[in-house]
C-alpha cells in the first residue's frame, strides 16, 4: 500500500493536491492545524476539506483520505506525525514537502532523522518534482497535473456556478465564425461599434411575423446615432452576420444571420470577450477555457454569498489565467477586481489578464499602475490574430 502523508497549506491549496494527483496513492493522510476538523461556520461542511474532495474526485483518484489536525506547535506536529506513521507500519511511506508551514516542515524533518520515509516536493521553478531525502523515488515519472476551470475554482474554496452569457454562440460553430471579421471592425471603427451598442441597448427591437426586427429611430437628437449605426449594420452584412438589411426613413429592417448573436448588437464587449475565448480555445496552450464564468466565493449555498463574474477564465498546467475584457476606458476599480479574485481563487499559481480594446500603453499612469499590480496587459497592439496567438502562447509557458 503506498501512503502519501501531505502537510496542508492554507496560503496555496493547490498545493495540497499537486502530489496527490501524480503520485495517485492508495490512501492520503492530510496534517494540519484545528480548521480541518472544523466546520467552515456552524451548521456548514468543512469548506476546506470538500474542495479537495472535489478535485479528487473529478480526477478520478479514488484513495482513502484521512485527517488530522495538530495544535501549530513544533512538539505537537512532530507527534501527530509519529503516530501517524507507526500506524502504517510495513507500507510504502512517501511525504509531500510542497507546502505546509515552517513547523510542519521542521517536524517532517525531524521525522526523517529517525524514520524510513521518501520526501518528495513539487518545484515551480524547474516545473517539475524533485526528491529530497529517503530512499531512492523515481521522481522523474510523476506527471505534472493539469487542472480544469471547476477544480481550480474548488481549491480555492469556490465554485464555479453557470456561464451568464455567450453560451448560445459559443455552441454554433458559423456564428462564431463571424467573431475575428466583427473584431477586426471593432479594432478598427471602436467609436462606431460602440455607437451601435448603445443604439440597439437604447430601442425596443420589434420582432416582425416573417422572423426580421424592426430598429426604430430615436429622434432625440441625442441618441440619433443613424449614421454611424448604418455604416456598421452595412459592415455586418458584408461579413454576413445580416441575412437581410433594408434602410428606411423611420426604421431599419434586419434579419440576423444567426439569432443567438442578437445579444452582440446591444451588449457591449461581448464580441471582444467571444474574440479572446476563441483565442485562448484556439492557440492550444490551454487545458481548459471557459467564459463569462459566474463564481461563488465559497460554496455554501448562502442565499447572502458572495459572487463574481469572470470574462474568461483559462488553466495551462497548473498555472490559471483570469481574463478582464474592456472596450471602454480603463481605471484603477478594474484593476483591482481581477487582481482581487485572481488572488481569492488562483492558489498562488495564477496571473490576472486585462485586455483593453484600446491602447492602454498611450496611458502610462494606468499602464504603470498595472504592470506594478502583477497584471499582464493585453491592449489593441495585441489584438491582431497572429500577436495574440503568440502573446497567449508565451502567457501560458510561465507556469509550464
């Protein structure tokens, strides 16, 4: 039987399964502090315990897990440890050192001075496992885990709940066809684009009995956006997202090409988001891409809990990328909310992701401020297919 004793780390749970899932043992006994043997709040699982469940068992590692919880002391780790051991007397013993805090480090090595056991640790540095006393692991066979959107967000103790928009285009591969051409105007005619959004975000669309809409013109001079509207609907039947497209003094009259992309015309940002999901499903760095990705915080069904939504979320190994899409103007509250849910889920092996319609670089305060804050910067410099295939290539590789 071959038994892997794991030191919990609170500050990088993934850490608590990296080994795990390589070495795939038969049983795992998990040593850490009193939360393990504590509910999340009263009445409530143990949030800490279920998101290793969770992963285990959507990796198919099924393995007995036990769990034992130590007062964070040197004496009280080193003994909890010890008898842990001479419980599995005869076994082949193995101890993961990737995490864990500097008692439980220090015990495990005390441990090692008077005990046959393997010590084993994932390095992030050479991407790789690393053997660090005992006798003689083959190290070099274990897998390096790779991890889905779900079983990352269930580490850090979340959940990964629905997908709030684009699911209808994402699933008919011609309508998402249409996505780079769109793109490719909205890089180049930003102001009209957004004009068009507005518009149609602005009327009432009337659905006519032969399956067209008919757009209404607004007659506050204000919202009169016709022109630029016009030169972008003609735009969208030239690419063929309109089926049919007829101008009129009052109204316009159009017939989409495929209905799921309605939602295009009037919510804003939705094509660049559909644009990146596309690029990161496309360049074949990632494990798994999902976008619009509504999160809850922790997982305990409150009707008062705590949620996010995500514009695209990617794993690469066991690095995770989260995405921000913005059209419009850039400031600090963007860059905040990735970095803080970035740091919430990512487990200390994530990047956060802001990509910008416009040329973040032209404003160097901004510009500045979120290469300071850990955040890689996607900007229109960026966007053609060619530059961002390779920016999200080299993205990936940092945690591979």
């Amino acid at each position: 039987m071959k038994v892997l004793f794991e030191l919990y780390d609170s500050a990088k749970p993934l850490n608590n399964v990296i080994t795990s899932l390589a070495l795939r043992p038969d049983r795992v006994v998990f040593l850490g502090d009193r939360r393990l043997n504590q509910p999340s709040r009263p009445g409530a699982p143990n949030k800490w315990r279920e998101s290793i469940l969770r992963v285990f068992e959507g990796a198919h590692l099924h393995c007995d897990v036990e769990w034992i919880s130590a007062e964070t002391s040197y004496e009280a780790i080193y003994d909890a440890l010890e008898q842990s051991i001479d419980l599995y007397e005869g076994a082949e013993l193995i101890a993961d050192a990737t995490g864990g805090s500097e008692y439980m480090l220090l015990a495990l090595g005390g441990i090692c001075a008077k005990r046959e056991l393997s010590v084993i640790a994932y390095h992030p540095a050479t991407r790789a496992f690393v053997q660090l006393v005992g006798a003689p692991f083959d190290v070099e066979s274990l897998p390096v885990p790779r991890f889905s959107v779900a079983q990352a967000i269930a580490l850090g103790g979340g959940e990964l709940l629905k997908q709030d928009h684009g699911a209808d285009i994402v699933d008919n591969p011609d309508a998402m066809a249409l996505i780079a051409p769109m793109m490719e105007y909205c890089r180049e005619n930003s102001g009209a684009w957004s004009a068009l959004n507005r518009y149609f975000k602005a009327i009432q669309l009337q659905l006519n009995a032969d399956g067209t809409y008919d757009a209404p013109r607004i007659f506050n001079s204000a919202e009169d956006r016709f022109p630029l509207v016009d030169a972008t609907l003609t735009r969208l039947q030239k690419i063929g997202a309109l089926r049919y497209l007829t101008f009129e003094r009052q109204k316009r009259v159009i017939d989409l090409s495929y209905r799921e992309m309605l939602p295009c015309l009037y919510m804003e940002g939705l094509v660049l988001e559909l644009y990146i999901y596309q690029a990161l499903k496309g360049c074949g760095a990632f494990d798994d891409v999902r976008m619009s990705c509504h999160l809850s915080w922790d997982n305990d069904m409150d009707d008062l809990d705590t949620t996010n939504e995500v514009d695209a979320i990617a794993t690469s190994g066991i690095g995770q990328f989260y995405v921000s899409c913005k059209v419009g103007m850039v400031d600090q509250w963007d860059m905040s909310q990735i970095a803080s849910v970035t740091s919430r889920f990512g487990n200390g092996y994530a990047t956060p992701v802001l990509v910008c319609l416009r040329p973040l670089q032209l404003d160097p305060v901004q510009y500045r401020r979120a290469r300071d804050m850990g955040i890689e910067v996607i900007d229109s410099e960026d966007l053609s297919p060619e530059k961002l295939k390779n920016r999200l290539k080299n993205l990936a590789a940092k945690w591979n």
